[in-house]
C-alpha cells in the first residue's frame, strides 16, 4: 500500500464495511481507504408498507448497525462500519436479483427500451450514532431483443444483480443515458461516500499528509 492510501483519524477509529460485494470494496479501495470487511447476515424482505427509497436507507443502515454488534464491546467504541444497499425500481416496484432465466427475461424485458431509477442507500453506524442518504440515478436502456437477454444471462453476469444486470460489465452496453451517479449504480456512490466519510473523520488519499 502506497503512503498516499492512508486511513487516519484522530480518535483511532477504524473502518468497516459491511458488504461481500466487490464492487463495494473496489470502489472503497479507489478513494483511498484502508479498511477492513465483515459480511452482514440480515433479513432482507420488503415490508409491503414501505418505499424504495425506505427499504434500502433501512437495509443499509441494518447492515452497518448489525456487523457493529457482531464486534467485541472493546472494539465497538473504536469502529465506524460503513454499509449499503442498492435497488432498481420501475414505476415504484423493487426489481430484485433474478431467481432464473425466466425471471431475468421478465425484469430486462420491463427495462428495455425504458427508464427506471437506480436507489443506493449508504450508512455509517458508529455506538453513537447512524447517519445515513439515499442516492437516486436515473438509467436509460436501449431497446432489447429476447435472444440478447438469453446470451447475456448465459454469460453469468445477470443472476446476482439487482434489476439482473450489472452496469460495469457486459451490460453497460444497454445503456442509453444516465442521470446521476454511475458509482451509485455500481454499487457505492463515490462522492456521497466520501462525504460521509470525512465528516466521521477518515482520510482518504488525496487529502492524506
């Protein structure tokens, strides 16, 4: 790690994310943070009485709030953990990971041609506190063809995706347009991310001495 990729705070803080998404840890890894990972185990069913927007800053904040127990009560007052949680929504319905091909037709075949919103929720849990933001992105996607949707399920990349696919890969190619956040829509928002974070008091690379 170079001297430029520096986690520190004042108080000795650590960083946590909690998140077995690579995408999350690549991106966390390209501000400049060094942290460590712990894999959050929460129920994640959507109350039928809430919102999109609703259930990922919930879930996001469940994340961080969940792997912050899971630590010795020594560590905990020394931790900030750090989750998130995205969804693609379509006139107001949660699309959510594809359970098969058919399923996967089904959702590419609602966004093709089409305009649904992609809602990232970030949360930063420490023993005092939870601070959380919901990042909405506007996607635009071309039209699609039912044998692109087959090829492009049959390269693996659709079936643990939210919306079933996944923008910094094989399917960024259906994209027309977007508005927002393209980090978002990976999976972490760069800026919002950040911002949190230097508020709680980590530095990452380009502000590190």
């Amino acid at each position: 790690m170079t001297d430029s990729i520096i986690n520190t705070i004042a108080s000795g803080q650590q960083l946590i994310l909690a998140s077995q998404s690579p995408r999350r840890r690549e991106l966390l890894t390209q501000l400049g943070y060094q942290f460590t990972v712990r894999v959050s185990d929460i129920d994640e069913t959507v109350d039928a009485t809430e919102t999109a927007h609703d259930y990922v800053l919930r879930l996001a904040k469940l994340k961080a709030q969940h792997v912050l127990r899971l630590l010795p009560k020594a560590e905990q007052a020394n931790s900030h953990v750090l989750g998130s949680d995205t969804c693609v929504v379509l006139n107001g319905q949660i699309l959510g990971k594809p359970v098969n091909e058919a399923d996967c037709l089904k959702t590419l075949s609602l966004l093709s041609n089409n305009q649904h919103q992609v809602l990232t929720a970030i949360a930063l849990a420490s023993q005092t506190s939870v601070q959380g933001q919901v990042i909405s992105t506007q996607v635009t996607f071309k039209a699609l063809s039912k044998a692109e949707i087959h090829a492009y399920w049959l390269t693996g990349e659709p079936q643990d995706k939210a919306g079933s696919y996944g923008i910094q890969g094989i399917a960024g190619q259906f994209v027309k347009s977007i508005n927002g956040s393209y980090s978002a829509v990976v999976g972490l928002p760069l800026y919002e991310t950040a911002q949190l974070l230097a508020k709680a008091g980590f530095i990452g690379a380009i502000n590190a001495k």
